[in-house]
C-alpha cells in the first residue's frame, strides 16, 4: 500500500466517525480546501487572504450555485484526507484528475488543463531529458504530486528529491542544490517571470501522458457527494457558457488553458 493510500485509509476511518454530518450539497455555505501554496493557482497574499486562479473559480462558482464559499487553507499532502475526514467539502486546488485518486475521491468536470515541463538553471548543459540522459542527476518536484510520480516510475536513475511545497522546490534550483525541477508549465512560467526565477530556463518537451498527469485538474469531493458534484458541474458549464471562466483566465494568463 502506498503512502498515499495509507493516509487515505486513515481518513476514511476518521470520516466514518464523524458520521451525521449534513450534506454539503443542502446547505448554504460551502467549505472548499485549498493549498495556499501554488501560485499562481492559489496562494496567500500580504494581508494574509487566499488568492489565485483556484480561488477565483472557486468564488465564481459559489455565486453560480447562490451558496457561500468558505475557504481553508490545507498542506498539500494531507488535503485529500482532510476532506475524506470531513474538514471541508470540496478540494479546489489544481488537483489533477487521476485513476489513482478516482479510487478514493470523485471528481468534476475539469477546469482547466495545462502540460508539464522540466526547468533547469541558465548555462546547464542538459538538452535530451530523457530518463537515460538524466541518470545521476537530480531532479525535483513536489511530494504527493502527480510529477512526483512520474520522476519515481520513469526516472528511477536519477536522484528524486522531494519537496513539501513548489516554492521550496524553486528555491533549491536556484540555489544550485538541484539539477532541474519538473512541474505544471504554468505555474513554472509564473515563477521564471520573477527575480528568483530568472536564473533558470525551460529544458526539453512537454508532458501529458494521461496515465501520469490524468485528465485536467478537477474539483475532489467525497465519493457519496454526488449531489454536490452535480452542482458544480452544472454550474461549471454555466461559467463557460457565460463567459465568466475567460474573464478569470484572462486575468491570469494571455492564453486559454482549458
């Protein structure tokens, strides 16, 4: 059993305690997890408030479906037990759709979809990416992530290190402590763009592989939620429909990536 599944098994015993909980889906407010840690996806700003893609989505929604958004910032690695153990309802937090985690939790529609990418520092000599090429180096990525993953299935020559959050992650790489870091294209693009970022580059092809990196990022409930998960979807094809997904998008980047 793996880690991931552990604390999943955990959760879902703590869950069936707290039995009797009323359903998200009938009331007027509802909880949404989230990292805080992702930007530009999610993150929390100076005054301390959660921003970002997800969190505007999210808002969006709940004004769509006329309920309260409630939001609670969650570490990553202990987001998916936390809704199971009923701290919150919903997980919005770029959280790619998998086969892994459609065992334990369902799914949305996706609201986004975006490859994932390797970077590496200015001045690397590093060109071919590929799993024989990378033998003995080190590579990075966020623990409990779909690019965790896939580092430790494809990459197994090469020395996989492995961080709480992605900021932790960028700042290894620009210190020199790190080979290179594979990550969502996107959220590497936002961080290249800054001061601390402008010491590496992009190296290599995109990712997309299904089988790794799934099917978009969707929003997690509790598998017996399907009323909520209705809810959301419908009022996800609403914000397409009314424009109101592209309005967000475009705040954030100069492309779609739906």
């Amino acid at each position: 059993m793996t880690q991931f599944n552990r604390f999943a098994v955990a959760a879902v015993a703590v869950a069936g305690m707290l039995g009797g909980i009323a359903s998200a889906s009938a009331q007027d407010v509802v909880r949404i997890g989230t990292e805080g840690a992702y930007p530009p996806f999610n993150f929390t700003d100076s005054n301390g408030e959660l921003k970002g893609f997800d969190i505007d989505i999210a808002q969006a929604l709940c004004d769509e479906m006329d309920v309260t958004c409630e939001f609670v910032a969650q570490d990553w690695d202990g987001i998916i037990p936390a809704l199971l153990a009923n701290r919150y309802d919903a997980i919005i937090a770029s959280m790619s759709i998998t086969e892994e985690r459609m065992e334990i939790v369902d799914f949305t529609d996706k609201y986004y979809q975006t490859p994932a990418r390797f970077i590496m520092r200015d001045g690397s000599d590093i060109s071919d990416t590929s799993p024989d090429a990378l033998a003995g180096m080190t590579i990075g990525a966020q623990s409990a992530t779909i690019h965790a993953n896939f580092l430790e299935d494809i990459y197994a020559d090469s020395d996989i290190r492995l961080y709480p959050t992605q900021d932790e992650a960028n700042l290894d790489l620009a210190a020199g402590r790190i080979d290179l870091i594979l990550a969502d294209s996107i959220v590497l693009y936002e961080w290249l763009e800054t001061d601390d970022g402008s010491c590496c580059t992009f190296v290599g092809d995109a990712y997309s592989d299904p089988d790794y990196f799934g099917f978009g990022a969707g929003i997690a409930l509790r598998q017996e939620d399907d009323e909520l998960r209705e809810r959301f979807n419908a009022a996800l094809a609403a914000i397409i429909e009314n424009g109101t997904w592209q309005d967000i998008n475009d705040d954030y980047f100069p492309f779609s990536i739906y």
